[in-house]
C-alpha cells in the first residue's frame, strides 16, 4: 500500500486517490508498484524499471533506493521522469511526468527506521547494479551483513529517498468497447488544464 499524507488538494490527486480506492476495494496485487522511466544521458538511452511507491506527502510522491545505482545515476544527469501504474483489478493506467529530486536526509533516515531488520541488511549489503560474479555472492554478502555487528538501523549514505513532483496526469480507462477514457490533466502557467484524448 502507500501511506498517503495531506494529499495535494488539486483535482489530478483527487482523481488518482479515487481510481486508487477503487483498486484497494477490488484487492490489486502489487498496488504500490509503478513503473519509472528514465533517461541515460551519456549512452542515449531509456531506462525502465518498476519501484514500490512508499508515500505520496502532499504533492510529492516518495520511493527508496541505492543511490549510486544507474537509475539514481540517471536522475541526477536528467531529472525529468516517466511514470505508470497499471491496475488490472479496474483496467486502468496512470501516466505521469515528473521532475525527480532526492528527499532530505532525516526522512530518508525516519523511514529506514521503520522497515526491518532483514530488509536493511539487503540495502547496506548491496552495491545495486554492479557487476558481481554469482548469485551465490549476492546471498553470502547479505549473510554476512546480516550476521555482522554492524548497526542495522543506521541508514548508510549511499541509500535512501527520492521524490518527484508531477506536472502531467494521464488517466487511462479500459473500455469494453475499445472506446477507451483518457482525461488529462497538465500544469501549464500556474494551473492545472484539464482536456481529454482521443482513444
């Protein structure tokens, strides 16, 4: 789930935070998971990868992960993204566009508390996307952290929060009739616009 605190009262919240309900009320598996793209400036290329979204706080929307990890990397060189959730549960898809910054340290450090012990083992054990040679040394890294005497509360400075702020909301309806509903709502001169695409 993602824990939502003082949603941003502007009408593309209120739209996602229904069609969000609804798909907690049909039981979507994996409801917190959104895909995020990005771009890998020096090979010109797009990245895509899906992430659990852990809060959205006002109009931010939060997730956690290795800071020098390529998708961290390629935030930092290009710091617009691309965002999707897909619910089956209600067949509906929300597009997002967002400029992408990392959250201050003290939040980072709030919500490392809160997870458990195993799961930072596996953050403070894991150089996250490096080459390594098997897997066998991904799990006996993880053991050993695990097994160390290392402070598993303390979140390392290589991991922690990134937020991104939308400009752009895309609410994809499925149709049984292929007439598909796609209402837009985009921030342009100060305000949100409001229009709808053909399907």
């Amino acid at each position: 789930m993602i824990k939502i605190i003082k949603l941003d009262p502007s009408k593309p919240y209120d739209e996602f935070a229904k069609y969000y309900k609804k798909a907690l009320k049909k039981n979507q598996p994996a409801i917190e998971a959104i895909a995020i793209s990005s771009f890998n400036s020096p090979a010109k290329e797009v990245e895509s990868r899906y992430v659990n979204l852990k809060y959205i706080l006002g109009d931010e929307w939060i997730f956690f992960t290795n800071y020098e990890s390529r998708k961290a990397k390629d935030f930092q060189n290009h710091k617009q993204i691309s965002a999707l959730f897909y619910w089956s549960k209600i067949d509906t898809q929300i597009r997002i566009k967002a400029k992408i910054k990392k959250t201050n340290s003290s939040f980072s450090d709030t919500h490392f508390l809160k997870r458990s012990k195993e799961k930072n083992a596996l953050a403070i054990s894991s150089r996250q996307s490096l080459p390594i040679n098997s897997y066998k040394d991904i799990i006996k890294n993880y053991d050993l952290t695990y097994k160390s005497n290392i402070n598993l509360d303390k979140r390392p400075e290589y991991w922690g929060g990134f937020s991104f702020v939308p400009y752009y909301f895309e609410f994809w309806i499925g149709h049984e009739s292929r007439i598909n509903k796609r209402e837009v709502y985009s921030f342009e001169d100060g305000k949100w616009k409001n229009y709808y695409l053909q399907s």
